[in-house]
C-alpha cells in the first residue's frame, strides 16, 4: 500500500499496509498475539511506524470494557496539596498503565458536577475524589456502575467508600501544644470557609476545644477568608493584631493557599514574623524554607495519599469486594524560627 500522507490513520489502513485483516491488527493492538505469525507481528510493527499510527484507547476500552483511564477530581489544583496528591496517583498510574484525566473544581459543587458527568461519558475505570461534599447522586451513580471510587483527604461519611486521609484531629492538637508551649497567649485560626469539608471541620473542631480549656473565645478567633478576597483577609488580620495587643500572638493556617495569602498580606502591611506574631500551618513546601526565619508547619504525607488511594483503586479493580476502608496516614510539626 501506498503511504498515506494526510488525514487520520485507521485501523483498515494498517490492515491494507501489512497485507492482514482488521481482526488480526485489532488482535495485535490488544496484546493477543500468540495466534499471529511472527511474520505478521512483523509487518504489522512496520506498518504501525510507518504510518505513524496512534490507536485510540477511548475505542479500546469500549470494546473490551476497560478505558485504563483514571479520573483524577481534586478540588483546588492551586493547593500544594493537590499537587503533591497527583504526584502520588502518577507513580501508580505510570506503573501499572493508567492514563488519568485530571479535572479542577475550583470547591464549586456545580463545577465537580459537570466533572464527574465527564468523567462517566469517558468510561474511566476508576474514580479518585477529592470532594466539595455535594454531588452524591452521581457518586451512587458510579458505584452502581462498579466503577471504583476512592475519597481522598475529605470523607462523606454518607457514602459507604474507600477514604485516604490524614489524622487531623491528632496532628491539630500537636501544633496546637507546640504552639501554646512556646508562650503564646491569643492563637487565631484562618481557613477558608468550613462548610461541609472534613478536614478543615476536624481541625477547627480541635481548636475550638483546646481554646475553651485555655479559657479563650475560640469562635472569636476563628476567621473564615475567602482566598480571592484580599481585602477581606487584611482586614481580618488588622483586626486580629489590633485586638488585645498587648497578648503574644500566633496563627494557624489551615492549608498551605491560606498560608501563602497570609504571608503574602503580612509583608504587604508590615507585619513581622515572629516578632509581632508567629504563624503555623499545614502543607510543607519547600518555600516555607525560604520564608524569613523559616515557617513551622505540619507535612501532610500527600504524595503518599494520592500513592494510597490509587493503589485502594487498582486493589477494586481487581475484584477486592471487601468493606470499604478509611485509612488515616500520619502527619508530622516541622518546626523552624516561625514559631
């Protein structure tokens, strides 16, 4: 056959260019090659590099059944969270053969709605989530399709799956400690809005109770801060750090996007760290390093995480029928001059 030059390469034309049927090029595309001639392997080989042939894998899937693609749903691609916990998924993925189709929320339940009908409509084999809390009807839509979904950082406690998350409640308490140890006397928590999101629930929680045993407002001291809104985060710090001046101040940063926004408005106002307040937070980066004296934080095992709940994924799809499992990976204080 004559090489062709423009348009799109089919399966027929490499047929015609080997000199075999669809069936037999099909067969070799699918990895069934123990009935074909080593002659045919052969010319089929050649044909696929002559031709530049690329099969597509979506058609594949649909033939056999499997697309050996994972969606991939992470709530804030911005978060050194997220990308640390995509990191972990990749390893997994490149390992075994997995493509992943990686989609942002931006937190919008709208937005993850639209998302996980995209994830369906491409037949993907598996489903890691991290979630804005909504949605559920899909969900149950997947796992009805025993497609196998996998929570990771934020659990549903509705939903009977497979969660990978971190021991907040413990590690909260720790930094809280260090933190309380060191003298300081009116501690604030900044997080993004709470709503229905585990995570930030369980360490506000935790907050909460170990203010009230330090006879401290710990609602006074907790402010939610939408992380586009700029100047409502400074007003929110000028408020903190003009209450009660005469207390040495601390800050709990819930996640590493708070962290940087803060850091950001500190320098930005004037603020110094630690000398007129000290500041903690979640998601080591290696920028905390860099940052002044160097910021105390808690690092979370994210890469692990995204590794742990694409391994919980591949073990469902491979017949593991067992009860779902929540599995709490552990965090630990690096603490540096912050503080």
């Amino acid at each position: 056959m004559k090489k062709k030059t423009t348009g799109h390469i089919t399966i027929k034309d490499v047929a015609e260019f080997a000199g075999v049927s669809k069936s037999t090029v099909s067969r070799y595309i699918n990895g069934k090659i123990d009935a074909i001639s080593p002659e045919k392997v052969k010319n089929i080989k050649k044909a696929i590099a002559e031709l530049n042939y690329r099969p597509s894998k979506m058609a594949q899937g649909l033939k056999i059944k499997k697309s050996k693609l994972i969606g991939f749903v992470v709530a804030d691609i911005t978060n050194p969270f997220s990308v640390a916990a995509f990191r972990g998924v990749e390893e997994v993925c490149d390992q075994y053969g997995y493509s992943i189709m990686v989609c942002n929320t931006d937190n919008s339940p709208e937005k993850e709605r639209e998302m996980l009908l995209k994830l369906e409509a491409h037949s993907v084999e598996g489903l890691i989530l991290n979630a804005t809390g909504e949605n559920k009807d899909i969900l149950y839509s997947f796992a009805e399709q025993q497609v196998p979904t996998v929570l990771i950082d934020r659990k549903l406690p509705d939903l009977k799956l497979d969660t990978v998350t971190t021991d907040n409640r413990r590690i909260t308490e720790e930094i809280l400690q260090q933190i309380y140890s060191k003298g300081y006397t009116d501690v604030a928590l900044f997080t993004e809005p709470i709503a229905s999101i585990s995570p930030r629930a369980e360490r506000a929680a935790v907050y909460q109770e170990i203010a009230a045993v330090r006879n401290v407002n710990g609602l006074r001291r907790m402010y939610e801060i939408d992380v586009k809104d700029k100047e409502q985060l400074e007003k929110a710090l000028r408020s903190f750090m003009n209450e009660m001046p005469e207390q040495k101040k601390a800050i709990l940063a819930l996640n590493g996007l708070i962290m940087l926004k803060i850091i950001s408005c500190m320098e930005e106002i004037g603020l110094r760290i630690p000398e007129d307040t000290g500041i903690a937070g979640f998601d080591d980066t290696e920028w905390y390093k860099l940052i002044g004296p160097g910021i105390t934080t808690i690092a979370q095992p994210s890469h692990d995480m995204g590794k742990t709940a694409m391994e919980r994924v591949l073990k469902r799809i491979e017949g593991d029928e067992g009860a779902p499992q929540t599995i709490e990976l552990e965090a630990k204080v690096i603490m540096r001059k912050s503080l």
